[in-house]
C-alpha cells in the first residue's frame, strides 16, 4: 500500500505570516522575548534616584528635636520652680474664692496670704502648663507652703491633688472627726459641721436624724486634700450604709423584729449602738451593756421606767444644744448632777424616756451587731470599777453596793 506524500516541515510563522528567522523561534534555545529583554534593561540601566524625600524628612526631624530642646531648656527651670515648696511655714489658711476669679486675682490673694513670691512666674505656669485651670469656686483649705503646682492642683479641685490617709476612730462624734479633718487639711471644722447638718445632703443619703452624727463610720480613708465638705459626708456615710445593711443581713429578722417590738428604725439601732460605744470599754462587755438597756426599755419593775439613764447622752445635749440648756453653762465634759436633773436637756436619758433624739456618737461594727445579739441576763444597772470593765447587779441595792466597792 503505497504511503501518503511527507509534507515538509514550514518554518514558524511570525505574525502577519512570514517566516521567523534561523534560530529565533519560541522553542529555540537562549531565544528571550522582547518584552524581557525591555524589562532587563530597564532593571540594569542607570543608577538609582537619590532619597531626596528622605534626607528632606531627616531634616525636618531633626530641627523640630532641636526646637523641642531648646523649649524644653527654656521651660525646664518654670517647671522646677512649680514643684518647690512655698514661701510660707506650712501654715494651713481658709480663703472664700467666687467662682469667676481670675488667675490675676488668685496670684495676688496668694501673694497677700504669704503663700506666693512671684505672681508673675504663677500666671505664666498656669498659661504654659494647666491650659484648662478653672478655680473650683467656695471655701478653700491651702497651705502658705504648698507648692505653686500643688496650689493650682487645690484650687481647681483637681482628682489629681494630693491625699491623705485619715482614720476617724471607734466613738468619735462628729465635732472630733471635723477636728482632724481640718488638721489634715481635707475640709475646714465649720464647712464639716454645716454638712453633717445640711437637710438635703441629709436626704440624699437617707438619713432621717437631725444630722450625720453615728454615720460618720469609723474606719481609716483615702481623702483629697483641700475637699468639699459635703464629698467627705457622702463617702464616710456610704460606708456606714454599707456596713449597716451587711450586718443586717448577718442577723436576718432581728431588725424587723425590733421594728414590730420596739418601734425601731435604722436610726434608732444606730442610737442605741453610739450609746454602746461610749459606754464599753472592753470588746466582750458590749453584748451585756446592751442588754441592761434592752431591759430597762423592757422590765416592768425598773424605776424610772423606760428611763435609760446613760450619762454620755446628758454630756452630748451640752455640747450640740449648750445654748438652750441651763445646766450647760461652764460645761467642760463633766457630767454634774445639776445636768443629770435637767430636763430641758432633751438627750438627758434620766428625765426623757426611751432613746435620746439620735446617736450620740459614731459606733463601730462591734457596736452595732451588739445591739442586734445583744447578750441575755437579767442585768438592770452597771457601774465602771476600772481598767475598762464594769460590774453588772439585777438589783439597784447590788448596783449601790458596787458603787461603793473601792477602785
């Protein structure tokens, strides 16, 4: 069978039909597209472009270090000089500042209460360094040698100015807690005073006595120095609040029980604790105090009834309400029996049955949870025999005999 014709190998075509030449073809060896070869050359021709932005940049960097320096060097000495003390011995002083003073005017009061050397050198660091101050306006509590730093820091009220740890004690009374707070700079005796007493401040926190007193609770707090005294209230009465309402929950029922049996409030426990508190002496005594006051408001036989003759509440009228006492005149924290017999002293617990118009003092935990586990005797009367103890009788014929007994 014969074979078909072999066709002879065609050249590659190039485009458009005409051979490509002797060994250029795709498939030849070493052959490279012209669109490489254009990328090679373009890859290996020249040198690189110098980094002009680069250089540009480092320059710019490097003058505004160098201008930062020198500001720096400039401000650097105004700085020092804001953190050194001033010029005064450390004397605390009271100011009255509006609201709308100006730094002008704050440097020159400054100067004029000894507190401040260069008004001039204070106007340029509050502009330089505390761009937003604003005077908080009221009463100020300052130092004559606080620093110019730390004066700004008071007198804007700022989160920022310095604390102090402050420990108010088991039993102190609100006169006392507002006396180290003025020496610990935090707030001034009188703006203390007048916040215990404030009605709406009172309100807010669910208070319903005549003032703070008894929920100013004893425990050691980190307070801002140069403080609103209404702040200072609200945090040691929150804490109070928070304590009271944990040992209620400690003891379930017993509050609502002495709400149903005796009328008692939460105020009326808190009475009955600062009562305690003034009272004992030693930790373990404070359960049987409380029951020798729980049967006296309860026993049918005590003589006065209902009378809780406790002295601390005749000496508390004196120091809250001395004005409208007669027997207050000359008090000096001695109970007298003329004071004992006075029953225009409403907290005389002698002549005025029940519990007085409200605590007495600020009483402790122990205080508190003593009143509601109180101990169970029969005990109507105890008198003091040193070293912080007592002697507790049934009988007021026991209590004469303990009363006489040598100290």
């Amino acid at each position: 069978m014969s074979q078909p014709p072999r066709r002879k190998s065609q050249p590659p075509l190039a485009p458009g039909g005409a051979p490509l030449a002797a060994g250029k073809g795709p498939s030849s060896p070493g052959a490279v597209p012209s669109s490489r070869r254009k990328r090679k050359r373009r890859r290996t021709s020249g040198k690189p472009a110098p980094p002009q932005r680069r250089t540009t940049l480092g320059a710019l960097g490097r003058g505004l270090l160098a201008a930062l320096l020198v500001l720096f060097a400039a401000c650097a000495p105004l700085l020092i000089w804001s953190w050194l003390e001033g010029p005064g011995g450390g004397r605390a002083f009271l100011v009255e500042i509006p609201a709308a003073a100006t730094v002008n005017e704050l440097s020159e009061l400054l100067v004029t209460r000894g507190a401040l050397l260069s008004p001039r050198l204070f106007r340029t660091y509050v502009g330089l360094f505390q761009p937003g101050f604003q005077v908080a306006g009221g009463e100020h509590l300052l130092n004559d040698g606080a620093s110019p730093r730390e004066m700004v820091l008071r007198l804007a009220r700022s989160p920022n100015r310095p604390a102090l740890r402050v420990t108010v004690p088991e039993g102190f009374q609100s006169q006392q807690v507002g006396q180290r707070l003025e020496r610990a700079e935090v707030c001034s005796l009188t703006a203390f005073r007048a916040a215990v007493s404030d009605p709406a401040l009172l309100k807010e926190l669910g208070i319903t006595g005549p003032n703070a007193e008894g929920y100013l609770f004893p425990a050691s707090y980190g307070l801002l120095l140069d403080s609103d005294a209404r702040e200072v209230v609200r945090v040691l009465a929150r804490e109070a609040k928070g304590r009271i309402q944990k040992l209620f929950q400690a003891h379930p029922g017993r509050f609502e029980q002495l709400a149903h049996a005796d009328g008692f409030s939460e105020g009326d426990v808190i009475t009955l604790a600062s009562m305690i508190e003034k009272e004992a002496q030693a930790a373990e005594e404070r359960p049987l105090i409380a029951s020798v006051f729980f049967n006296r408001l309860h026993d049918p036989e005590f003589r006065p009834a209902r009378m809780l003759q406790s002295d601390p509440t005749a000496s508390y009228g004196c120091m809250v309400r001395a004005a409208d006492i007669p027997s207050c005149a000359g008090f000096h924290g001695a109970v007298t029996p003329a004071l004992l017999r006075d029953a225009a002293n409403p907290y005389n617990t002698y002549r005025h049955a029940g519990l007085p118009p409200g605590p007495i003092a600020n009483p402790g935990e122990a205080s508190i949870e003593a009143v509601l586990a109180p101990a169970q005797s029969n005990y109507l009367y105890f008198v003091a025999k040193g070293g912080g103890h007592h002697v507790f009788s049934r009988t007021f014929a026991e209590h004469r005999e303990a009363v006489e007994m040598p100290r």
